[in-house]
C-alpha cells in the first residue's frame, strides 16, 4: 500500500522519433512465491534531434565565381558590408566593437554586419534519392543533408536570417499536407519547430521532388533566395530547378553528390558535401 516511484534512464543512439509503447510491472511477494505480471499502455515519444556539424567544415563550393563568398560571408562577417550600430551584449566579439560610437554614446556598440542582401529564405529539404521506384534509400546521404539542413538553419539564426523550412517527407502527424512546413520566422521557439521537423522525419516520400519544386514555384513567396538541400540531384530535377532560377533572385543547390551537377544553370550557386566530395 506504498506508491514508490523508479525512474529509467532510456538512451537513443539514431536520430529520429523514438517511442515507449507500453511498460510491464512484475508484482509479487518478498519470498517470490507468488508473482503476477501487469502491462500499462504508455505510448511516451521523444524526438532526437539530428547532430550539430558546422557547415563551413562540411561543404565546398563547385564551380562558382559567388561560391567562396557566399560562404565567408555566411560563416564569417564581412567588414566591409555594415547594415547597422547595436548595444553590446556580451555575446559579439571585441573585434565587432564600432569604438566611434561607443564613445558618442558612453556605451559600447557593435557593428551589426549584413551577412546577406536578402531579406529572408526558403530552405527546401529533400530525402528522395531515386525516382519512384523500389529503389532502398540511401540513408546514409539522406542523414548527412538533413545534418547540413541542421547546420545551414544554426548559421541562419545565429546571423538573424529570417527563413522558412519546406521538406517531402511523410509527415505523420498531417498526412494530407504532404511534407512538413515550417514557416519564415526567427528566435528559439522557431527553431525547436525546425529542429523537431529536422528529428521527426524518415525516408517516406511524402511527395516527389519535382512535384515539390513545381508547387513552390506556383505559390507567391516573400523570400528572395532558395536553398535547396538535396542528396543527389536527380534528371528529373534540372528543367523544375532552372525555371525556378529564372523567377527569384537567387537559388543555392547543395548536393552530396556530383550527378548531373554540371548540368545547372550557371545563375545558381552550388555546394558539395565535403565528407562525399
């Protein structure tokens, strides 16, 4: 007639939704002589985020004259371009400190660096990697561009980039929407959403690639640059890819792959995965 409480420690080794469906209680005497045995529905879930990698490290440019600095210009501040004066936080670094006005102020204030001319961002995630067929996906490429999805969204934030999250995976939890959304934002409560997105999907297509790149292109969108984040571009993929190119400012295509990267259009930026180059 005692209630005693045992916590278990439970350990995920994979990224992905994980979920206790049910827990069994052995209840017997001291002498073991009688034993009776209980099972408790739970249905307890957690999602396991994917692990952080930092972008720089994990991809180079291909065959782009923007390539180099766009990824400086991600990655680190670029002196020359200053959108603004801040309030020191504590967070920037010495070197962001803009002196001048920190002594006009008696206060110390940071350059705000303009890491993009854009505004905001789409990021498009793909997980299909042949087309449809019986073809097993190839897990290993779909984690890594989900890893480089994680690290590319980590920069985003950190430089205050607003952007939004689109990928064609079966979405479990809105079957009819057909992939998962998250919407152009920015702060912690965003990102868990884009990390919860990023933990909670598999390797079901939710919808084709292709299907996808069409309707982003039917829908009126506020960002002016796309990501694509794919691990292989497929043939299919390049007459959708380069009409997109033709109606917003600026596409960048990161693939793990080299298929048919020789065959975008010149206006787009491309990026390999380094780990596959």
């Amino acid at each position: 007639f005692e209630r005693i409480k045992r916590p278990h420690q439970v350990v995920a080794f994979e990224r992905g939704l994980h979920t206790v469906e049910f827990g069994r209680l052995i209840i017997g005497d001291f002498l073991g002589i009688t034993r009776e045995f209980r099972r408790y529905p739970l249905k307890k879930e957690w999602v396991v985020y994917p692990k952080k990698i930092d972008l720089h490290d994990s991809i180079i440019p291909i065959d782009s004259t923007m390539g180099e600095l766009s990824v400086r210009r991600w990655i680190l501040p670029d002196p020359i371009m200053i959108r603004g004066i801040r309030e020191y936080t504590g967070m920037e670094s010495q070197k962001s400190i803009h002196w001048p006005s920190s002594l006009r102020q008696g206060r110390l204030m940071v350059k705000e660096f303009d890491f993009t001319a854009d505004q905001s961002c789409l990021i498009l995630l793909n997980i299909q990697t042949s087309p449809p067929t019986w073809e097993k996906p190839k897990a290993e490429l779909i984690e890594q561009t989900i890893r480089l999805t994680r690290a590319l969204a980590d920069e985003l934030e950190d430089q205050a980039i607003p952007f939004a999250v689109r990928c064609n995976a079966y979405n479990y939890l809105d079957p009819p929407q057909r992939g998962y959304t998250v919407h152009t934002g920015l702060g912690d409560a965003h990102m868990d959403e884009v990390l919860d997105m990023l933990g909670r999907i598999d390797y079901k297509v939710g919808t084709g690639f292709t299907g996808m790149l069409r309707q982003v292109q039917t829908q009126a969108m506020n960002q002016v640059t796309v990501i694509i984040m794919t691990p292989i571009i497929l043939e299919s993929y390049l007459e959708e890819i380069d009409l997109l190119a033709g109606k917003v400012a600026r596409v960048v295509v990161f693939s793990l792959t080299d298929d048919f990267i020789d065959q975008l259009p010149r206006n787009v930026e491309v990026y390999r995965g380094a780990d596959h180059a």
